[in-house]
C-alpha cells in the first residue's frame, strides 16, 4: 500500500494539514503537497480508469506528463475536467472526483471492452466506419457514445475571471531547474532583461531530489542562493506557476500562469495569460523519463522510477511498501537508493544491462540491494494494483525465471529532453545514440525575424543530463544568447557540480526483447488511448509507414497528455517493425500548447459584454430606454424594432412601416459610413473608384454612385455629395466605411501616389437621422431655422443650416420612396437633436424604426441591400444598374473585369421582383427550381431570391431576386423550393412594387 | 507572430497592428490589356518557399501601406519600405543576395 512517511518530505509542511475529498471520501494532506502526493498518501493508487478499454489506472508520474491521474476538479461553475492530479496543488476543501466510469471507480462497466479487446484493434474506428455502415450506426456508436469520453464538460458559467498581460524581455528563459536558473544569473549579470519562467510552484527541478551536490554543498542550498541573487537583480523578473505554452514566430511567447487555481475564491484572476515577446529565447526544460514497455506496465502500482522518488523525497510519500526497480539506465539506482535511505524494501532491481557498473550501481550494491543484471520483467500480475513480477532475461522470450512479490514497480526507461519549445517554430532534433534520445540540433535552431537563432537550449533539455554537465551547458548557453544580443557576458565562477561516475545506459524497447504475441497485446505505450505495442505492429503490418499515419490510425500520443510518455517508445516500435533507423522514421510535429490550457485563460476578460468592443450611436441610450430589441451590424449595434407592450418584433415592424408611410419615422442613420475626399485630384480620384462621374456632380448636389472591386464585382453603394470645388462627402453603408476606407488609401498611396487628394473616415464625427415621411417636411419646418421647401431643397441635393438651433447638414436624398431628408449633426448633438425631434414630431405621428423596417420599405420599391442583392459574385449590370455605370470613362476600377465575356454576357441571373401567386412569403434562401437534374442527379436552378419580406404596404408577400435572364421573362410564373419540402409559385415582376413613378417621394 | 518595423512611422509592429495585402510589385491592367495580362495580373500569384515581397498596411498604426520582403520559409525579413517605389530599393536586393545566394532576383 502507499502510505505517508513519518518523517521527511522537503516541500510539505506538517504543521498545515489540509482537508480534501475524492469521490466523496474526505481525506487528508498537507500544504505544499500535490492531489496526487496526497492521494497517494491516503493509499489511493487508483484513480481512473482508461479511454478504450476501462482499465484500472493509477498514478503514473510526477509532473505534467501524467497520462492516467486526471480529475474531475472542484464542481458548479469552478468544475474542471481532465486536471491532472500531479501538478495539481492541494488546498482545503479540494473536490475532486475520477472520470470516466460507471457506475463506479471500483466496478465499472465499460471494463468488458479489455475482454473484448482484440475487436478493438487499432485502427477501430476507421475499420468500422467504411463497412458495414448500418452496423456502425446502429451497433457500435451507440456503444461507444455510453463508455467513451474523459471527464464531463462544466454546465454552469464559469465562476472564475482570467486576465491577459503582455511583458517583454531581452532573454526569456524557460525552466527553473539548476540549468535555468544557472542561464538566468549568467544572463541577469550580463545586464540583459531577464524573464525566468518555471511551471511548479518551486524552483530548482529534480537536483535537490537527486541528491546533487553544488560547489560542495546540497543543490538545494544552492537553488535557494541564485534564486535570491536573482530577486535581488533589478533587471530579472521571476514567475513561478507559469508554463511556457507555445514559441510563436519571431520570439512570440504564450504562457499560462495559474494564480490562483491554489486559492480559488480568494478574488485574484484564476489565471493570467502572458504574451511575452522575447529578443531570444533559452529553454531548460529538462527532461521526461520513458517508461518500458513490458506485460502488464499500466497495472496501478507501476510507476516511472523518478517519480517514485519525486514522492518519497519532496512529500514522504511512498508508493508502496515493497518496490521492485526495473531500470535500463544507472538513473533508476537513485530510486532504489532513496527508497532504502527512506526505510522501505526494494526486493531487486532488475537491470536490462548485461553489466552494470558505476558509482550508483556500486552504492547499491554496499547498500546490499539484489541486483538481477541482464533480466527483464516478464509480467506484472495484479488487478487494481500490482502484487509481484515475473522477472526474465532480456534477452529471451519471458521464460519467467524468478516471481518477486511486492506492491509497487519503478521502471526507467532513460530520459527524453522537453524539445516542444525548440520545435514548435522549426527547431530540428538530431538523434542522440549515446542516451538514445532526439535532443535539439544545435546547427538547425529556429530563426527570428533577423535570421539568427530564436531559441537557445540548455541543460537536460538539450541532453546534457547529468548536473554538472547541465550547469555547464547552461553557462555557455547563456553566454551565447546575451552575445547574440549585442551584450557581453561578465566573468563569474561558474558553480560546479560534483560529477557521478554513470555507466552507459542501452535502449530498450520491448522487454524482453523476443517477447511474445501475446504478451505484446498486455505493453502499453500509450497509457490514456490504451495504445500498445501490438497496435502499433500492427499498424506497421498494415502498411503504415509515416509516423503521422500511425498515430491517427492508432491513437497513439493523442491523448490530452500528447504523447509525453508514448511518443519515443512508440516511434522506436515502429521502427523496428518496420526495419528501419529511429532518425529515419522521426517524430511526430510537436505543436502548441505544451500542457493544455484552459479556454478561459485564452478567452481573458474578453466575455459576456466585453466580449467584443461595441460601437453605439450617440442615440444608443434612447434606443436601450424606449425598448429597442437590437441588432449586430459589424462591431455596431443597431435597432432592428422598437416593440410596444403586448408587440411581436414582427407586428413592430409592419406598425413601424405603416406609421412611417402615412405620417412620420425617424431612424437613427448614424452608422452610415461618412468619407471625406479632398483635393486638387480628388474628382479624378471618385471617378476611378465609382462606376458612374462623380467629377462632374455641382456643388450642392447629390448623386447615387457604386464601387466595384477589379474584378468587376459590386463592392459598396452609396450617395455622394459634393461639398466644395475640392471635396466630396463618399456614403457607404453600414459594415462598409473602414473597409471602403482601406481601399481609397490603398490606391491613393500605392497606385496613384502622385494624385493629390485627402480621405478621412469621419463616420463617427456625425449623427445622422433619418426624417422619412409624408410629415416629414413639417416636422423641419417645426423645427424652424432654414428653408427645407421642394424649391430650396429639391430632391437629392443638401444644405447647411440651423434647426431647432442645431447645426446641421441635410441632404435631400430617400430609401424609402417617401419625402425624406437625412440630416447630420456633430456627434456630441445627436442625442439632443434626436430627442428634440421626437418632441416636436410628437403631435406629427412621429415614431422611431428600425432597420426591418428600413430592409421593408426599400424592398418595396425594389432598392438593392449590399450583402442582400450582392454576395461577391454579382456585378452592377445583374442588378439593372447599368444607368449608373459611365459608358463614356475610358477606365474605372472594376471595368476591365466587367469586360471578361462571362460577365459581359446576357445569359446570366438577373435581378427582377417575384410576387407569390397566393399572396404567401417566399422562405429566405430559396432557389428557383428548374427542369432536369445536373451530373450529381441534383435538380437544376435557374435563380435565388435574394430580398423577401411580407408587405404590410401592399399586405402581401414581396420579393426581389435574380433570375436566369430574368427582365427578359415578365409575366412567366416560376417555383421557389423550400427547406419544408414542396414549392411555392411565384410570377416574374419589376422589382417595383410600390410607387413606380416616385411620387411620394417627389413632393 | 510576425515582428516587422513600419518604414513610414518607424514602429517594430506586431502582425496583429497590421492588415496584409498579398503580392508587391504589380502591374495594374486596366481597359484595353489583353485577356492574358488581366488574367495574370488579377489572379496568377506567386507562391514561393524563399524570397517574397509583400504588401502590408500598418492598419492600426500610422495606416500607411508599405512593402516588406522576407523569407516565407524562415520568415526572415529583409527589409520593409515605402510602397512608393517601382521596384525594390537596391540596398535589400544586396541584402537578399548576401544572405540567399542561390536567390534569382525579384521578378
């Protein structure tokens, strides 16, 4: 059993004992303790149970590459699945709860797939979705749907808030291990800003656990010494809880610091998302023990050889009482060693190693430990945990020589750098034979933006793996980035490690090595996707060769852990079955993040309300207090209705309509856009851009114009207004003003850089209303202050002037077909001018509408909507707009792609009106069926609809679309389909349907 | 996250201050080219792995448009400069043949 040590245990305290629950069991640990130290000192082994086949699964390791420890953790809106146990520190009130069973951790259910194991080979679920397709329907994703799946997703919003900060450092070094903090004081001494970063909530990595010695004192001491000496640099900041996530271009860092996952509830955000640019990069990310691959390595109880040490020495935690240490490597003696000093019993270590030697393996033998060299593990026998070893030669088949019982197996497979932060931007890995491992290729860094190296590796992250090596590696790391960054790096001694005679390890990827079929089936690889080595065989036997083929097809390393554990051991697998170099076959692409971080981190404060910046008109609080139901125009909100009591949005609409045609409506227009364009060339600027002359408009006149992009396509419409000799005022609609924007100064100072003209954006300078109606003219005149008669101010021209004491500009221009003046204020006048036109208005029938209202009533007299009547797809001339396209400019933009022949052809959808033959509304979306069936045996279309709304004018239903040579087919009755099935008659009609001759709005 | 300095304001921008705009140094055809030239203009891009030069508009900066060229593959930049020009300034294609060798010039 694993139980609490009464003595030791460097990072808990035991004067502050916590309490915590798992699956409703309250138990107890202390602070500084991690979930995992703690179950497992509550004799907790197992803690879940695996994706495919509901094995038992216990705690494997110590740090974030732990595949199988993860929880449900705390519940309600702080409830979060899949945290993993080991980096989890412990507070009081934990909850968490294990995942993926049922009905419970102890009996589960879905444990009958590893009975039914070899239907459920790899490759599975591609075999079963190709054939038979009923039996995957109906038989096995029902199945799979009940017993698959990892953790439960959250129901309630999220308790918890999260920020973002930005930092920026001449060096960002990546670890806080010996190697970082070593590269650090080279680096901080040197003058270089300095950001040090290390995942843990304490620094120094795995030295003062291994027991090294520093300049001839403990490591410990010497971690505690450099992180003062660096708290005391002015220039080196430090952040420990905070995981460098990802390495993006050109020294682009994300890390995820964990305020306070540690101390929920306490106020400070739960997590603060860094976005650090960094002139160099140095990672001493250390480096992750492999397991090996022998019968029965997933069983609870069998655990990776540091990491038994990591629980004995950091939280006097032991795994069990007897631990059997299987090992390749003099690394995993340090295990059996600690274990001894802590009092427990190591029946053997089992040693793949014909001969062994080395200042380790001869403590270990003076400690009079069992030393089985040149053996292997047969198989690990246990259910939810392990109670003996059958121990074989490595080099045989697994005739089971010796059975040793005990309740815990620490295995060590040799160590693999952390290389994510190196590759994740194109750094190469080069194969290391000698600790057969890919380690950073010094010649092939990734590059920043200068062409130099953007990363710099040092420590056992770079393969330097014994502590004096490591801190040397780090020194000449350092030394090089701060050169690289034009500084020079000081003299200081540097700290020397006292060195330990180690034996060469040997690789070993099965064990043992002639092992059987059947024992193959029993090697895991991938401990949370239940990969194992006859998998990936098989995979290899099935003809795939990449290692990205293989793992798709075997799952292998997809897990929420990536592949920490699998990824070295199942690539050599596939090596071997295939006959080939491990170089050779590579690795799979390692991508961002290093371990997952959660959505909220990345969401940041941007949610709810502040999801997006919000654009409001001056109007916008009227709108919200006279009940507006709004609407998102681009980043604007706009009011779609103004419902009344007792009001549908729809009944609003057609009131608003109707109220707008017989007396008066007001619309808030301020979101139009509003382009200035000034200057000696500017007429022949306008003329470039829009379709029709905009040179020749006289000052104090409007005219409609359209702006096509090069291929000819309709861009954005709008009415003009010449201001002066020199300027014109360009509308555009809505969405469209900073894009119309961009493109003016695109060609202004790209194409034409020599024209001398000015553009300004000036949307937001002005409010602007609409006064739509047969009232509308009196209303102004209410208003009093200038002449807005039909012979001062005819249709489609402006003035300037006072009313009501504002100043404002109106223009004379309609997109309603009624009497309509639009009139602009200075911003900081639009609510008050908007409201003193409500109250003067008042006893004129004046309402507020809406853009449905707006959308209705252009319909009606067959207006075009860019986004409605276009879609990128469709020029000016398909929308009968060929009066406002010049016949006469030798070039605008956009004429020389209208020239192309498809386009210049008649034989293309047209825009016409369509009027339903039973008065109906034609659904959004439709398509006009026509005869035959196409190559894939799908009806044929002649046409959409494009614009459809019930009239409350007409009291019908109206719609405008385009139409296969449609102005040609008046009168001709044609069928839209719909999404409900059947079809709906339509005939073919000028899109005008109300007032042809405009003569409402001529008055 | 790309890291290239505005030629016009001086600012080391981040790619998210900027707006891109695809290939540099084309030439427009208008009204009277043949179906070819617009055709190459409007649509035939290159795609290189090395050397290539760019559009860019410093859109939530100065908002001017300037041109860039850099490395597609290693996402070296060799230099940034202002968008009135024909061609690229001579000290960059010096700087691109000094650190690509094997490069065959712009066009």
């Amino acid at each position: 059993m694993s139980t609490r040590l009464s003595k030791g245990g460097r990072l808990i305290d035991r004067s502050a004992a916590l309490e915590f629950s798992f699956n409703g069991k309250r138990l107890k640990g202390y602070r500084g303790d991690t979930l995992a130290a703690a179950l497992l000192a509550n004799d907790q082994m197992l803690v879940g149970r695996s994706f495919k086949y509901h094995r038992p699964r216990g705690i494997v390791a110590a740090g974030p590459e732990e595949p199988n420890a993860l929880v449900n953790l705390g519940s309600g809106g702080r409830l979060e699945p899949n945290q993993r146990t080991t980096v989890t520190e412990l507070f009081d009130g934990l909850e968490a709860a294990s995942q993926n069973h049922w009905p419970s951790l102890e009996f589960d259910v879905g444990v009958v797939n590893n009975y039914v194991s070899r239907f459920l080979p790899a490759g599975f679920y591609y075999k079963t979705f190709i054939h038979p397709r009923p039996f995957w329907k109906h038989v096995f994703e029902p199945i799979i749907r009940q017993s698959a799946g990892l953790g439960s997703a959250p129901k309630d919003r999220d308790a918890d808030r999260y920020e973002q900060a930005y930092a920026f450092c001449d060096l960002l070094v990546v670890g806080g291990g010996i190697a970082g903090l070593q590269a650090a004081l080279v680096a901080g001494r040197a003058g270089a800003r300095v950001l040090l970063l290390e995942q843990a909530a304490h620094w120094g990595g795995r030295a003062p656990v291994d027991g090294d010695v520093i300049d001839g004192k403990p490591a410990g001491d010497w971690v505690d010494a450099a992180v003062a000496a660096l708290e005391g640099m002015e220039n080196v900041t430090l952040r420990a809880r905070c995981m460098a996530a990802g390495v993006y271009d050109h020294g682009y860092v994300l890390a995820d610091e964990k305020v306070a996952d540690h101390t929920p509830g306490d106020g400070r955000p739960k997590h603060r998302l860094w976005r650090i640019r960094a002139g160099k990069i140095l990672t001493a990310t250390g480096a992750i023990e492999r397991p090996l691959s022998f019968a029965g390595n997933d069983i609870p109880g069998v655990m990776l050889a540091a990491s038994v040490r990591d629980y004995v020495v950091n939280w006097a935690v032991s795994p069990g009482d007897r631990t059997v240490v299987v090992t390749n490597n003099d690394d995993g003696y340090r295990t059996a060693i600690a274990l001894r000093e802590a009092g427990l019993a190591v029946p053997a270590i089992v040693d793949a190693r014909a001969n062994p030697a080395g200042d380790l393996v001869a403590k270990a033998r003076s400690l009079g430990l069992r030393i089985e060299a040149g053996r292997g593990i047969a198989k690990v026998k246990g259910g939810k945990r392990v109670t003996s070893v059958a121990i074989c030669l490595q080099a045989g088949e697994g005739a089971v020589i010796d059975e040793i019982a005990c309740d815990a197996v620490a295995m060590s497979g040799g160590w693999s750098p952390v290389v994510h932060l190196w590759s994740h931007c194109g750094g190469k890995l080069t194969w290391d034979t000698a600790n057969a491992c890919f380690r950073p290729d010094p010649a092939r860094p990734p590059l920043n933006h200068d062409g130099g190296a953007m990363v710099h590796v040092a420590g056992a992250a770079n393969g330097a793996m014994k502590a004096a090596e490591a801190l040397l590696d780090a020194t000449a790391a350092a030394e090089a980035a701060v050169t690289a960054l034009g500084m020079k790096p000081k003299k200081a001694k540097a700290p020397v490690a006292e060195a330990v005679a180690e034996g060469p390890m040997e690789a070993v990827w099965i064990m043992p090595q002639g092992a059987s079929a059947e024992l193959k089936a029993k090697m895991w690889l991938d401990y949370q996707n239940d990969v194992k080595v006859s998998d990936v065989q098989l995979a290899a036997r099935e003809g795939y060769e990449s290692v990205e083929h293989t793992k798709r097809y075997t799952t292998l390393g997809m897990a929420t852990d990536q592949g920490k554990l699998s990824n070295i051991n199942g690539l050599a697998v596939l090596a071997q079955a295939l006959n080939e170099d491990i170089p050779q076959v590579g690795t799979t692409t390692f991508r961002p993040p290093y371990t997952p971080v959660t959505l909220g981190a990345l969401a940041g404060e941007a949610r709810g309300e502040i999801f997006q910046p919000l654009r409001r008109t001056p109007m916008h609080e009227w709108h919200e207090r006279n009940g507006a139901y709004f609407e998102p125009v681009g980043l604007w909100r706009r009011p779609y209705c103004f419902p009344r009591a007792g009001e549908t949005h729809e009944q609003a609409v057609h009131r608003e309509v109707t109220n707008t045609r017989e007396r008066l409506g007001l619309l808030d227009a301020s979101t139009l856009g509003k382009i200035i364009v000034k200057g000696p060339d500017a007429g022949k600027f306008l003329d470039m851009l829009y379709t029709g002359v905009m040179s020749t408009l006289p000052v104090g006149k409007c005219r409609y114009g359209l702006m096509c992009n090069e291929q000819g396509f309709l861009s954005d419409d709008g009415v003009v207004a010449r201001i002066d000799e020199e300027t014109w005022l360009c509308h555009t609609t809505s969405g469209g003003a900073d894009r119309i924007h961009g493109w003016m100064e695109d060609w202004l100072q790209c194409e034409w850089w020599d024209w001398q003209v000015y553009t300004a954006n000036v949307t937001e300078q002005y409010a602007q209303v609409a006064v739509v109606g047969p009232n509308a003219r009196k209303l102004l005149e209410k208003m009093g202050g200038m002449d807005v008669s039909k012979e001062a101010l005819p249709f489609m021209q402006w003035a300037d002037g006072r009313l009501g004491g504002f100043p404002v500009r109106v223009y004379r221009i309609s997109f309603s077909g009624e009497l309509s003046y639009e009139i602009a204020v200075p911003a900081s006048h639009g609510a008050a001018f908007w409201a003193a036109l409500h109250a003067a208005g008042a006893e004129l029938g004046a309402m507020p509408y809406g853009t449905e209202a707006l959308h209705v009533m252009r319909a009606e007299k067959g207006f075009i909507m860019i986004g409605d009547e276009t879609d990128g797809t469709v020029i000016p001339q398909d929308l009968g707009l060929d009066w406002a396209i010049s016949k006469k400019k030798e070039d605008f933009l956009g004429k020389r792609g209208q020239q192309r022949t498809f386009l210049a052809s008649a034989d293309r959808w047209k825009l016409v009106g369509f009027e339903t033959l039973d008065g109906s509304v034609i659904p959004d979306g439709s398509y006009i069926v026509a005869p035959g069936v196409n190559a894939n045996g799908q009806g044929k279309t002649q046409g959409r609809v494009t614009s459809t709304y019930y009239s409350p004018t007409l009291k019908r239903g109206i719609a405008m679309g385009l139409l296969h040579r449609g102005p040609e087919r008046m009168g001709e009755v044609v069928e839209f389909n719909t999404v409900k099935g059947g079809t709906v008659k339509a005939r073919v009609v000028n899109q005008v349907f109300f007032d042809k001759d405009g003569e409402k709005q001529n008055v | 996250m790309l890291l290239i300095e505005c030629p016009c304001c001086g600012v080391k921008a981040e790619e998210t201050e900027l707006s891109p705009g695809y290939e540099a140094h084309l030439k427009r055809f208008g009204p009277g080219s043949t179906d070819e030239e617009f055709e190459a203009y409007m649509f035939a891009r290159k795609n290189p792995k090395g050397v290539h030069f760019e559009r860019w508009r410093h859109a939530y900066g100065c908002g001017k448009w300037f041109l860039a060229a850099r490395c597609t593959a290693t996402l070296e930049v060799f230099g940034t400069y202002p968008a009135q020009v024909g061609e690229p300034p001579a000290d960059i294609i010096e700087k691109i043949k000094a650190r690509r060798p094997d490069w065959k010039g712009y066009k």
